[in-house]
C-alpha cells in the first residue's frame, strides 16, 4: 500500500505572492533553437512586420524572441490570473493506493476554471495584447473547444469580438461547449463552412469532410485577415503560446521545491504542444543548463502520432495552405484524423520548440489508443473524483504505466503528469466509450504516405 502518512499535504496552494511574475523562455536556454517560420510564398523567414498583419504586435516580438529568458507578465494579466491561479498540484494518493504502487504520483490540475482547462493561460494574454493594440477583435479555430471556450471568457472579459471556427465533427458531438462560447459572446461556425473562400474550396473537394483543426485554421486566418481591426490568435503550436503556458511548470516547480520534491518523470499529453510546453519548460531549462536531469514523455494518439510516426519538416500549418511553414514533425497539413477518434489531439503537427527539443534527444514520446485512454480516465475518475478531459487522459494512461512499472520493478520514482482540464462536456466520447462502441485506429503507412506526399518542396 502507498505511503499514507501525509508528511506533504494532499493539495499544495500556493501563496498569491508566490506566484509567477514572468514566463519563462525556454528558447533562450536552447543550444539549437527551433528553425524560424518561412513566409509560404518566398521561402524566406518571415519578417516581424509580414507576420504582424496575422497578430498582435507584442505577441509577434515574443514569437521571434530567442533570447531573453524571462519576461514580465503585465499587471492586469496577472490580476485576471489571480482569479484560478495558482491552481494546485495533487498528490494521488488514493490512485497510488488503488496501483498497489511505490511510486509517488502528483498531477497539476488546470481545470479548475469555467473555461474547463489550461488554455485560459493563453487566452488571457493574447486577448490583452489585441485590447492593447486598439483592435476590435480576433478569430481563431477550436477542436475540442477548450480554447475555444477559453478565448470566449477572455474576449468577454475585456470587451473584444470574437469569431471561432469550430471542427465539425467537434461542433456536432459537443454542443454545450459550443454554447458555453456562444454565451460568452463569441460567434462559432463550423469548419469547413461556406462562409470562407478556402472553406468552400475544401468542402468543394471534399463535401463529407468531418473537418480538421487544419481547416479551421484557414478559414480564422482567411477571416482574420479580410476583416479590418481583427488579428488571428492560435491556442497552441506557436512559441508564444509555450510562453505563456509556462507558468504551469513555474508554479509547479515552486510547488515541488517548497516541499523539497525532486520528480523524476514528467508526463504531458501532446497535440500541438501547449501544455506540455508549459508543463516542462523550466524543467527543461535545468536540463538544457546542465543542472538537473528528467525523464520527460509526450503522450499523443495513435490516430494522430505526429511525434512518433510524423516527419520532422517544413510543413504548412493550415490545410488551406496559407499560413507561415513551420519546422516540426508533422503528418502533412493535409492528413485528418479519422472521425472514430474522439480523444482530442488531433492536429497534424508539433509544437517546433517541442519539435526541436525531440529531435535533439531531449524528450522521449510514445502514442496511445484511444480505449486503453478512456480506461485511465474513467479510473481516475472513480478513484480520484475527477472527470478528466480525454486529452489529459492521455498522460493519465502513461503515469499509470510507469506506476505499474515501479511495482514491478519496486523503485519509489516521483512522477508528475499534467491534468490539462476537465471532461465534463466531452460526454459523448464518455457515452461511446461506456456503451463499448468505442474503437481504435491506427493510420496504415500508405495513410500517412499520402499526407506525406503534400508537404512542401524545400529547395
């Protein structure tokens, strides 16, 4: 049975003054930095001034910026932050107890905001810089919802329009998290639709397409673009969204040091990179200082493995072909994941500092199916009272693993994994999963052949 006594409490909070006042840069501290976004048309690296008629300003210099470590979050985030921050990291004991394991198992819980999720982080901050800059608001795409949902709150918050494409299949399958969106005043269309020119081109050639986050980002970046006073924001993949995210692994290494815990796995689940990122990164920067030494893992899908079945290339990160090229392993920005996967992560590519960090022998990842995810989650959630969103599932699946591995090989490792968010409107996926109609896929060679077949030609 897993040590009961307690020493360390079951929930650590910090202090308000304990938390973060800058985000960390892991770039900075990257030997090798990831390769610079290409504009699509000349193949050159694209410009601050090129890359500001997408976004923000301010959001464009943290994009580029390789060199400063740590830089100041703004007051008013930080007031809006002190609303769900610092958000606690748990010890699982009653999980430890129920693996029969000598382990320790934290996790970092995100979701204790009504956005449901880690990515408010984020959402926040780009919402301001566009306030900032005196636009009337933003577009983005959303898959599962959850930054779609997050970039609502935000929006609403400080007085911005905002217009989110919603993937399909994810708009049909949830729609109390697209009205969560729509309450908050955002407008949600799903993708593709008609409303675009790339989106009728790809409905076009495709009329029974379930969607991708791909296609969605297209037709945010189309809309964005043809609408004078709005930018496009993304809610992960991009540097500055690692940025911002990272102060999940700021408060949860302030945590982990207050109580002098040194962890020696360190688990996120893996779409575009967001918070695994965030998760890592001053983590990571030990590493990279030659400091300290982790273990970290990336769990992905098997349905979309970008990391562990993906090319490690300049790709598009758009369907429609539009945006910025992007060194990072990736499936094709043509590939969509089949509509049988109802775990999240479903986009084509990786986050390039991620991407790099990987390359680089930095960070180990593996890909999951989908049922032996829903089985972690749902015993998470009868031993831990937690709903977990299927995303986090993801690292819940792979801390069990390595928990099971301790108790057979009997080592006391410390494992920490991110609890992304909550899945309390992800009950369809719930509901086939309960029913036993829920399957697995795996992509076949010649699927991921075909997706390969569309990156670009790099001279």
């Amino acid at each position: 049975m897993a040590d009961q006594s307690r020493e360390i409490p079951y929930k650590i909070y910090l202090e308000e003054k304990e938390m973060p006042r800058q985000w960390y840069n892991v770039r900075a501290d990257m030997k090798n930095k990831p390769e610079p976004l290409l504009n699509p048309g000349t193949r050159q690296p694209m410009t601050a001034e090129e890359l500001s008629a997408v976004f923000c300003d301010e959001l464009v210099q943290q994009e580029l910026d390789d060199i400063n470590p740590y830089i100041d979050i703004p007051q008013e985030i930080l007031d809006f932050y002190k609303m769900y921050r610092p958000s606690p990291l748990v010890r699982a004991y009653c999980l430890e107890e129920k693996l029969d394991t000598p382990a320790k198992i934290y996790y970092k819980f995100e979701g204790n905001n009504t956005s449901g999720s880690h990515k408010l982080n984020s959402a926040i901050a780009q919402a301001y810089y566009a306030k900032k800059q005196g636009l009337r608001g933003v577009t983005t795409e959303t898959g599962a919802g959850q930054w779609g949902t997050a970039l609502s709150m935000a929006c609403a918050y400080l007085g911005l329009d905002c217009k989110v494409y919603m993937v399909k299949c994810s708009y049909e399958q949830k729609p109390f998290r697209r009205e969560v969106m729509r309450t908050y005043g955002a407008s949600v269309t799903p993708s593709p639709s008609d409303t675009t020119q790339v989106g009728r081109k790809i409905l076009a050639e495709h009329p029974d397409t379930t969607g991708s986050l791909g296609c969605a980002i297209s037709e945010a970046v189309e809309a964005a673009m043809g609408t004078e006073g709005y930018r496009y924001v993304l809610g992960s993949v991009l540097n500055q969204v690692m940025l911002h995210q990272s102060v999940i692994g700021m408060e949860t290494k302030i945590a982990m040091d207050k109580y002098g815990i040194t962890p020696d796995v360190i688990i996120g689940c893996a779409g575009g990179g967001s918070n695994l990122g965030g998760l890592i990164s001053p983590f990571m920067g030990e590493v990279l200082r030659g400091e300290k030494n982790y273990r970290f893992i990336a769990v992905e899908p098997a349905s979309c493995p970008s990391l562990t079945r993906g090319r490690f290339a300049y790709d598009f990160c758009d369907t429609g072909m539009v945006t910025p090229l992007a060194k990072m392993y990736t499936l094709g920005s043509g590939f969509i994941p089949s509509a049988s996967h109802a775990g999240g992560l479903r986009y084509h590519g990786m986050s390039p500092v991620l991407s790099r960090l990987y390359h680089d022998g930095m960070m180990e990842a593996v890909s999951v199916e989908q049922t032996s995810v829903f089985e972690a989650a749902v015993l998470f959630a009868r031993v831990e009272g937690i709903l977990p969103a299927p995303e986090s599932s993801h690292a819940i699946r792979v801390a069990i693993d390595q928990a099971l591995r301790c108790r057979e090989t009997g080592e006391e490792k410390t494992i920490v994994f991110g609890l992304t968010g909550t899945g309390y409107f992800d009950m369809f996926a719930y509901e086939r999963y309960n029913n036993g109609e829920m399957s697995d896929y795996i992509p076949t060679e010649e699927e991921l052949a075909a997706g390969f077949a569309g990156l670009p030609k790099m001279d």
